[in-house]
C-alpha cells in the first residue's frame, strides 16, 4: 500500500493556537530545532513532581500504575505507527534496542552480511562493526552526498544479507526512503529490515503494517515531543523467532517470579532489559498525546507548508538546499549549505534563533511552529549572510 498523498497546509488557526499553548519553549525563542529535540509539553512539570513526590511518599505498589504508564506509552507508539497493540516496547534509547536487535543472529556464513548506508547515524556502524566478532560482514553503501542512492542500495542486498538496516529519514538531510520498494527487495532473497525511524516518527507518517518492515526503532526526544525515551517495534510473526543475547531478567518468560527464567517472554516484552525507568514515558505521554490527537496526516501536511514556505525564501535568497525539495522524499528537516554554517548557527541561537548544524545547517520546524516564524528565521539568517 503506498502511503497517501500530502500536500502542504497549515492547521487551521484556533487548532493550532491551543496546541502552541502547550510548549512554552516556543515563547523564548524562535525555535526550529526539534530534529534535535523536540519541544516538550507543559503537563512534564506536573510529571516530574508527581514522580517527586512518589520518591518522597515512596511504597513499591508505584510499580503497578507505573507499568501500565510504560504500557500505556508504547501502545501509543504503536498507534501512531500503524502497529498493533502490545507490538511495541520502550527502553533508554535507540541504541540500546539497535545492539539488543542485532545480538539475536547468527553471523555465520553464508548469511553473516548487513547492510547498512553512510547516511545511516553514527551509531548504527559503531553497533554492527563491533559484531564482526561474531563474524557480521558490514557493507555499507556509500551514497556520494545528502541524498540515497536507493538502486544502489537494494545491488547490494542479496542471499548473503541477514540484515538490511536504513533510515527512514537521514539525520543530515532529511531524505525520506522507500521504505516499500526496500522492503520488497530484501523479502525477495530472505533479508530483514531495521528502520531508523528516529528522524521521520512524529513528522513523517509510517505505517509499519502496511509496509510489512521487520523492525522499527525510534526514539521521543525528536519529533514525538517526549524525552529520554527509546521504542522498538517488531513484526508480531517474527517476535517468536527472535532471542536476544543482550538481554535483561524483564525478558524472561518467568520474570515477575523473581527467579532465573528458562527462556524468553512470549510477546514484545522478550526485548526489555533490566528495570525500567518510568518518568520518561510518562512525560513523553503527553506530548504524544497531543500529535495523535492533531493526527499524523495533518501533522504532516503542515510540516510540509512549513518547508515550503522556507524553501521559497531559500530560493529567491539563492541559498543552496541540500534535502530533497520534491514531497514524496522530503522529511521534516531542511538542511542549507551555507558558508561558515557552524558561525551562522552561534550567531543566530545568540539571536534566540534556534537550530542545528551537522555539517549543513539543519532547520526543523513542527507542528507547534507558525509561517511567521520561518520568515523570522529567513530575516535573521539573511542578515547573517549579509553583515
Ligand atoms: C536517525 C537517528 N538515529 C539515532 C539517533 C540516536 O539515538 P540514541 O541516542 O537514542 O541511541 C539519532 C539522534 O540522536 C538520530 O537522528
């Protein structure tokens, strides 16, 4: 199934005035910064002191709520994600689920190969070149620039692959991927797909059902609007098969026995770790809540009026854009080649203007964020540019 179209159009105006109200960072600066991290929502204060004042008053019963908070949050996820209930599970970050995912193979010949892209975040090479002592084959697929090279990704992919691993949406640039012409290639010679969704859930739609990817990891701190929150998804039918080597007693299929478990949890909760720490999915809660509530589809169409209304301004500043322009590949992220980009980002954060730079200057703007305020990104940067 192809994903449905988009095309760029704000919310309407009372919509998106009660939603901005929620993220007080957007009133001390004009903030385009959430492929970074993302604004979070003012009910996090009220969090953070009920979790005070649980420590205060503290009696292990907490874990019960506790647990149905962490459950809660991961069937969002799930929700968002076009995943069904009880497919999805959080821990500390993507890492973590990325190296726990990889241990669950065996990387011996003649399927010991991943296949990975130098567009991929550092983490990805650094996690699967520290399984090559269990005998994994890192191939990674250069892309000669911002933008993917998806024929020559899916050359690579053949019966010595055991995993394909990609973003759905780059860090550097914000190209998107095709997810479902990659998803097919891989399946045709008996390889599987982690998707990066770090960059796209939250701003991109993903709808891991239809498109039948084998795993997806991701994370709140960007576009979800949360924090400190990792998120793993697996295809439910593959869930069975899979036993990870870097694990937890909370995997265990005995676990709230508090004795050795002979194997594996039946369902997502196979790929938990040690204790969990409940704060952070609480807090993320609420701003999930808030882009469910918008709905991705509309999230997604303003995002893109957004961009446009940037890449316009780009243009006739004649400023030279590195992510894809056309819709079907751009992400939430516009990236600008600019001269002395690094200086131009300090000086315009010293401006209360914020966003990123990783060897481009990164601007990434949200659902919370307003037309006017890419106009006042452009004023400030081209006056940057011009002093
Ligand atoms: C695409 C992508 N993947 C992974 C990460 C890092 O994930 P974590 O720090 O949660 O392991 C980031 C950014 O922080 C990212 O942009």
């Amino acid at each position: 199934m192809s994903q449905p179209e988009h095309s760029p159009r704000c919310l309407d105006a009372g919509t998106h005035a009660a939603l901005r109200a929620e993220f007080p960072l957007v009133d001390t600066c004009v903030y385009l910064n959430s492929n970074s991290t993302g604004a979070v929502p003012r009910g996090g204060e009220r969090v953070l002191h009920d979790y005070w004042e649980t420590l205060r008053t503290w009696r292990d019963d907490v874990w019960q709520d506790w647990h149905v908070g962490l459950d809660r949050y991961a069937d969002s996820v799930a929700a968002l994600i076009g995943a069904p209930p009880g497919s999805v599970i959080t821990d500390a970050n993507l890492s973590t689920f990325l190296a726990r995912v990889a241990s669950c193979f065996d990387y011996h010949p003649p399927r010991n190969r991943v296949v990975i892209t130098d567009l991929d975040y550092p983490t990805v090479p650094f996690i699967f070149r520290a399984y090559a002592r269990y005998g994994a084959q890192l191939d990674v697929v250069g892309t000669g620039g911002p933008h993917l090279d998806q024929d020559a990704l899916e050359a690579r992919i053949d019966e010595r692959t055991q995993l394909v691993c990609v973003p759905h949406a780059s860090f550097t640039s914000g190209a998107t991927m095709d997810l479902s012409r990659l998803v097919a290639r891989a399946h045709r010679v008996g390889a599987l797909v982690v998707v990066d969704a770090f960059q796209s859930v939250g701003v991109v739609p993903l709808d891991v059902t239809a498109l039948g990817v084998d795993v997806v990891i991701g994370g709140s701190h960007k576009w979800l609007c949360g924090v400190g929150t990792g998120f793993l998804y697996v295809r439910p039918d593959l869930v069975p098969l899979l036993t990870p080597a870097a694990t937890g007693w909370q995997a265990g299929d005995r676990a709230l026995t508090f004795r050795p478990s002979p194997g594996w949890a039946t369902g997502i909760r196979r790929f938990a770790g040690g204790t969990p720490y409940p704060p952070t999915s609480l807090i993320s809660q609420i701003g999930l809540d808030l882009l469910l509530g918008v709905g991705i589809d509309a999230i997604r169409r303003h995002s893109l009026a957004l961009t446009q209304r940037l890449l316009d301004r780009v243009d006739a500043a004649g400023i030279v854009v590195v992510s894809p322009t056309s819709i079907a590949r751009r992400g939430g992220v516009v990236c600008l080649d600019i001269p002395d980009g690094e200086a131009v980002k300090r000086r315009l954060a010293a401006r209360d203007v914020i966003c990123s730079w990783r060897g481009y200057l990164r601007v990434g703007p949200h659902v919370y964020n307003t037309l006017d305020e890419i106009d006042l990104f452009m004023d400030a940067l081209e006056e940057e540019l011009h002093r």
